[in-house]
C-alpha cells in the first residue's frame, strides 16, 4: 500500500512539484491535503478533462477516473495517444489477473521512461483506489505535459513558471509567483490568452475584484478558440483558500501546449512558403559549384604536367627563364586560384548546410569534381617545391669537378700525398675518400718502382745523385704547384658571408706559404744549375734529361709564373664575391626584418581568429558584422604581404636560398596568408550557416549561447574541437551509453541520434590520424535544447 505520511512542505511552499527521474523521486503528496475534499474535487475533476482530452483522439472517455482505469485498458491507450507509442497488446480477460497485468503493462512502460513509481501497484489501481490513481495520472502529467517544457536553462515545473511570468509579465495586477495564489482571480489566465490571441480578450475591461467573471471568461475563451476543454470550475477555485496546485499547472500546461503548437503550425506554414525559393537557391548553388569545380580541376590536370617537367636545360638562360615562368606562377597563376578553391569550399559547405536543414540528401558532386585540400592542390605544392630544389641542385653540382680531380690523380701517380693533401681541403671531399684515393695512389707508385742506373765513374755518380734529389724534391713541388693552380682556378659557390671569409682566410693562408715555397723552387733548381756545372767542368755532355722525372726547370718556371699570376685573380674574385654576399647578407637582413613581423602577426591571427570561434558573443549578426570588418582589416595588410613579395624576388634574382636571420620563408609566409583568409572566409561562412540554422530551426539568440556554451564545457583544450576523452564525456553527459552501444563509436561521417529519441543527427567527423571528434556549433545547434546538458 502507498505511504501517505510523506511530507508536503515544498508543495506548500510553492517549491518544484514532484519529478521522477531515473536517479531519484519526491514525493509530495501530503495525506491531510489529499484528504481535503475541495483538493481532491480539483484533481479529479482537471485530472478526469486532461485525460479525456487526449482520450477523445482515440474516439473514446472516462467519466470515473478511478473506475474506468481498473482494467488497465483505457490506461494503456491513454499511454498510446500522448506518447505516440505502440505498448503490448493488452489482455482482454475479465478476470482480475488480467486487470493487473494491463496495469502492470502500464507502469512498466511509464518506468521505462525514467520515472520511478514508489508505492504504486497495480493492484491498488486495479481496486479503484482514488489515491492511487490520481497520484498516477499526476505522474503521467508531469512526464508527457510538464517535464519537457523547457524555458532557458529551467525546465519541468520552473520552466512552466518562468513562461508564464515572462507572457504575463507586461499586464498590470498580474504577478505570477505560484501555481495556487497567483492565479485565484483569473488574470493570470485572461493575461496568457490575450498575449497571444489579442483578438480574443479585451482586457482592459477586467477587474480584479471580480474574480468569477474574469476566470469563467478565460476557461469559455479558452474552450471554444483554443480547444482546451474547461477542467476546473471558477466557483472551485474562489471559494478554495489555497487552489490546488496540481490541477493548476495540469490546465496552465494545456495554455502551455496549445499556444507553443500554434506558433509551430504558423512556422511550419512560413517555411513551407519558403521550400520553393529554398530550393531553387539550392539548385543554382549545385549548378555554380559544378561549373566552378570544372574550370579549376581542368587549370589543375593542365598545370601538373608543366609542374613535373624535370626535363635538364642546357644554358643558364633557359634556367633563368625556366626560374621567371616559375614565379609568374607562383605569384600571378596560382592566388587566383587559390581563392577560387577556398570560394569553392565556401559554396559547398553552405550547400550542404542548406540542403540539411530542407532535409534533403547531401549534394554529390559529378565524379572527380571533388577538390580537397590533402589531394590535387597539396600535390601541386609538392611538385613546386620540387621545381625549386631541382633548380638548386643544378646550381651546387660540383660532382664533374671531384671526378675531374680523382682521375687526374690516378692518371698521375707522381702527384702523391701533397695532391692528396690538397684534395682533403677540397669542400666536397669526405676523409673516407681521401683515405681512398691514397692506397690507389701508393699502389700505382710500387707498381711502377724505379731503379736508378749505376755509373761507375765519379762525376756521373754525383750526377745521378743531383738527378734523383732533383727528382725527390721536384715532383712533390710540381705536385703541390698543380694543386695550387687549380685551387686558384677553381670556380667556389658560397652561399654566406662566412663561407666566402672562410674561403678568403684559406687564401691568405696560402698565400703565406709563397716564401717558402719560392725558396723551394729556387733550390731545385739550384740542383739542376749544379747538374749542369759539374757536366760543364768535367766536359761530360749530357744526354737525354733527367732519368727520374720528365718534370724540367722550365715546367716549374712556367707553372711558378702561372701561380704568381692566378693569386691576384683569386684575390679579386674573392672580394668581389665578398662584396655580394655583403648585399646578399643586406637582402637577407631586409627581408628577415619584415618577415619576422609579418610572420607572428598572421600566427597571432590565425590564433584570434580560433579563439573569436569559440567565444563568440552577441548576436550572430553582430558576431557577422564584426568578423566581416576583422576581415577587412586582415585584407589592409595586404601591402606588407606585397612588401616582401618584392623582398623576396630580389632575394630570388640574387640566388639566394638561405636565411639564417629568420625561420620563416616566402613559401611559408604565402601558406600563411593564404590560410588566413580562408579561415576568416570559413569562420564567416560558419555564421553564416549559424544563422541559416537559427532560423530555419527557429532557436532564439540565448538558445545558441546555451549551445556554445555546453560545447565550451566539453571542449576542455579550446581547440575549437572535441578530443576522444571531451566527447565521450558530452555523450555520457547527454544519456548515451557509451560503453555498450557501438553506434556511439561509428567512424561513419553521419552518426544518427535514434536511440535518444533525438528527431535529428549531429556531424561527427573521426579523424584516426589524431584520434579526435570534431563537433561544430552548427551541430550543436541541431540538438534539441533539452538534450544540452551541462555542469
């Protein structure tokens, strides 16, 4: 049996009314107040007209409303109607099991709402009692009729309150405050029927001393234009100390629906006006989006080819024309359609808003009409940098000259480890390499030894000697003098001061050794001068020239005069390379300068521009307006852009392709830019479907900022989406069992709502490579109010 002995206090202080949710229940049915003859005459008399206006639907009534529920059939339709759900088929028996079985097919389905029946069984339904029954119904009104009335961030019976001060609020001598005493003399009721039915009521001629009049006026009103059938009697109502509460918000919920189902039919009605035009816009953007996608697919499949030509040209000429036509692209082809491809995306993304919201299935475009940016555009890209690697590498090959000095070195074993020495010094030489090319060199010498002749005469032996020290001392010298010459000739690519400092102090180095390297010459050939003084003395001619070496006093004189002549060139070309890598270094500075403003100020953008995303406040129009002149002003700093633009074709015409005075380079600044006005066009495009989704759904301007709000709840990193973790904890949030349902973790792009009783979908978009959900507020926004459910 029902306990009756709960409490009352919350009831009689006009507090929340009793709300059975899945996690608790309040009983506030007071044993004495129920016991009240006018209360219970209150009740079973609004209780009795609630459920016959929703039984009438199925052609049937109820005159007892604790007799006409016992056998549970009634009950059960009476579930069918206001729900809009099939129960289980009843049991037509008359015998008592049967009856309680029905009841019980009832309350299980009113459990399975998420309402906890405390003391309520069928069998005292079944044995009539009044009590029970009315207690009943009170719970099924607060389910179906009340529980999801919701007004701003209040709902059941607070957000019923708040509506009904809110309509009555400009209307003298009315003040609601309750569901009993603020609603005794009948304005509150005339007050929510003129509000919306002006028409209707005249309500100036009211008086609040007249109680009778004004509340038989509002319930004859309400009863012939708004179909809400008269449930209470205003005689019940004036001559009750404290009205009853129950019953009160039981008729005033029926004000509540019926007025909010008007505005409804009148929205439906406005936006079937609208279908047409709506769909005659679709098709337009359909026809342009096809159209668009065309010419820039067909300018991407007639630029590629141009872009992968690696073909080798043959003169500096055609590379330097090949390097303009480059940068006519990059500067004059490519922004054009750079927008266009963002325009693009702007067009198709408003499409499909548009067509979701006319619940029509999303646009397909033709077959490879699709433009991403992760495929062709990304390709193009690549295959643009590419262009300027290989025009570097074209520019730094010095791989013919290595060659050209290992095979001279094979060719000429006598070169030795002073040639060696030389090639270890050379830039592109590694250690490995010149370990190399020395076990070459000495097995080439062993493999030729040489044996001097034997003289058996004096003179000659001292000759032989002069000749073989000449020969020692002579090829390293020739050796040393080769390598010194094609030091001196050797064309240097240096990129930076330091390089050409580091090549000009190796040159003054060299040049230090010259001394000494005279007075080496001088010596040898003061060997071949004794050479010929001891033949000249002795009267010995000699025949031939020197057996150990084919290296003669002139060889060395010409190439000694060769050196002296290659040292003031190198000196000059030294310091003229000197002189441009100083204006190199000027450009670089130049260019570092602006593009080290240039680029954190458009990262800083970048990073407003996410953030304005997510705390957005104002309207949507003002949040439009204030992106659209934020907009403007990004497009102001345009002439910075084209600043370093200039910067950097200069930077281009003098071969430079390092900056050491700045991270950030043109292709990088250029990404930027370009990334920067698409993203404030997207965040533009984005309120602009906001808007399209207000009013087409009809959500007021505190309704969206409830949305972003209870997004910015969850969205705990503002990355302006949500990780694995924040959406999982919005869904369980929201009800869903995450855990045991696997259509919460679809990776599908669309992922429906059914088992919430949601009437639409929100876009959930998993990108594996990051593990996060992406939730727009656009999404957001086609979540019906009460599913938002935030701390």
């Amino acid at each position: 049996m029902v306990d009756y002995h709960a409490s009352n206090s919350q009831a009689s202080s006009g507090g929340p009314a009793i709300y059975m949710d899945p996690r608790e229940q309040e009983n506030d049915w007071d044993r004495d107040l129920l016991l009240d003859p006018a209360w219970e005459k209150q009740q079973r008399k609004t209780f009795t007209a609630w459920c016959n206006s929703h039984l009438r639907k199925a052609g049937t009534q109820i005159e007892n409303i604790e007799e006409d529920f016992r056998d549970g059939l009634k009950l059960m339709l009476l579930l069918e109607v206001i729900s809009g759900e099939r129960l289980p088929k009843p049991e037509r028996g008359k015998m008592r099991v049967h009856k309680i079985n029905n009841v019980n097919k009832a309350l299980d389905y009113i459990a399975g709402k998420g309402v906890k029946l405390v003391s309520i069984g069928a069998e005292e339904i079944v044995d009539g009692n009044a009590k029970m029954t009315l207690g009943m119904i009170w719970t099924i009104i607060l389910r179906f009729a009340i529980q999801d009335i919701s007004v701003e961030e209040t709902s059941a019976k607070e957000g019923l309150l708040l509506w009904c001060q809110r309509k009555t609020a400009p209307y003298k001598n009315v003040n609601v405050q309750n569901f009993h005493i603020s609603w005794k003399d009948g304005l509150a009721f005339n007050a929510l029927i003129h509000r919306h039915r002006p028409e209707l009521i005249d309500y100036d001629k009211l008086r609040k001393d007249d109680p009778l009049t004004n509340l038989n006026n509002a319930f004859e009103v309400a009863e012939k234009y708004l179909d809400i059938p008269k449930m209470m009697d205003a005689e019940d109502i004036v001559g009750t100390l404290r009205p009853d509460e129950k019953a009160i918000m039981t008729y005033v919920s029926c004000f509540y629906h019926a007025f909010s189902g008007a505005q409804k039919a009148e929205t439906a009605a406005n936006r079937i006006c609208k279908v047409l035009a709506v769909n005659q816009e679709n098709e337009h953007l359909m026809e342009d989006y096809e159209k668009l996608a065309s010419d820039l697919l067909d300018w991407i499949r007639r630029t590629i080819p141009w872009l992968e030509n690696r073909a080798p040209e043959k003169t500096m000429a055609e590379m330097q024309q090949k390097l303009e036509d480059f940068r006519g692209y990059r500067r004059v082809h490519k922004p054009p359609k750079v927008q266009e491809k963002c325009q693009l995306e702007i067009n198709f993304n408003t499409l499909q808003t548009k067509l979701r919201l006319s619940n029509r299935p999303a646009f397909m475009p033709s077959e490879g009409r699709m433009v991403s940016v992760s495929g062709t555009g990304g390709r193009m890209d690549t295959l643009s940098l590419s262009v300027l690697e290989t025009f570097r590498s074209s520019c730094t090959n010095d791989s013919i000259h290595i060659y050209w000095t290992i095979h001279r070195a094979i060719l000429t074993p006598t070169m030795g480890n002073l040639l060696v020495i030389s090639l270890k010094r050379h830039d592109h030489m590694t250690y490995n390499s010149s370990i190399s090319i020395t076990k070459l060199l000495f097995l080439l010498r062993h493999l030729t030894p040489v044996s001097p002749p034997q003289r058996t005469e004096k003179q000659l032996e001292s000759i032989d000697e002069l000749y073989l020290e000449y020969a020692k001392r002579a090829a390293p010298f020739n050796n040393w003098m080769e390598g010194a010459m094609e030091d001196l000739q050797d064309m240097f690519i240096v990129h930076n001061i330091e390089e050409i400092q580091g090549l000009i102090t190796a040159h003054e180095q060299f040049k230090s050794t010259l001394p000494e390297a005279n007075k080496e010459r001088e010596a040898i050939q003061a060997i071949q001068a004794e050479v010929q003084k001891i033949a000249q003395y002795n009267g010995i001619k000699l025949s031939g020239g020197n057996p150990y070496t084919t290296i003669t006093p002139k060889t060395i004189d010409n190439k000694w005069d060769k050196v002296e002549q290659l040292v003031p060139q190198r000196d000059k070309a030294l310091q003229e390379e000197l002189a441009k890598q100083q204006s190199n270094d000027h450009l670089r500075r130049k260019f570092a300068t602006q593009a080290n403003i240039v680029g954190p100020w458009i990262q800083t953008k970048m990073e407003e521009i996410g953030r304005i995303s997510i705390e957005m406040n104002g309207t949507l129009e003002d949040q439009l307006v204030n992106l659209r002149e934020y907009e403007q002003s990004i497009i102001e700093y345009k002439p910075n852009i084209d600043q370093l633009e200039g910067d950097h074709q200069l930077i281009q015409e003098a071969l430079i392709f390092d900056n050491k005075y700045t991270a950030y380079t043109m292709e990088h600044l250029r990404v930027g830019w370009e990334q920067l006005l698409t993203t404030i066009a997207r965040t533009i495009n984005e309120i602009e479907n906001q808007i399209l989704t207000r009013d087409a759904k009809g959500i007021s301007q505190e309704q969206l900022h409830e949305y972003r709000t209870s997004f910015n709840h969850f969205d705990k990193d503002h990355s302006g989406g949500l990780m694995a973790e924040e959406f999982k904890a919005c869904l369980i949030s929201l009800g869903y069992d995450v855990e045991n349902n696997k259509t919460v973790r679809t990776s599908a792009p669309t992922a429906p709502l059914h088992y919430l009783d949601l009437t639409l979908s929100f876009k959930a978009v998993f990108v594996s490579a990051q593990g996060r959900w992406t939730w727009t507020i656009t999404a957001l926004c086609s979540l019906p109010l009460e599913t938002v459910w935030y701390c």
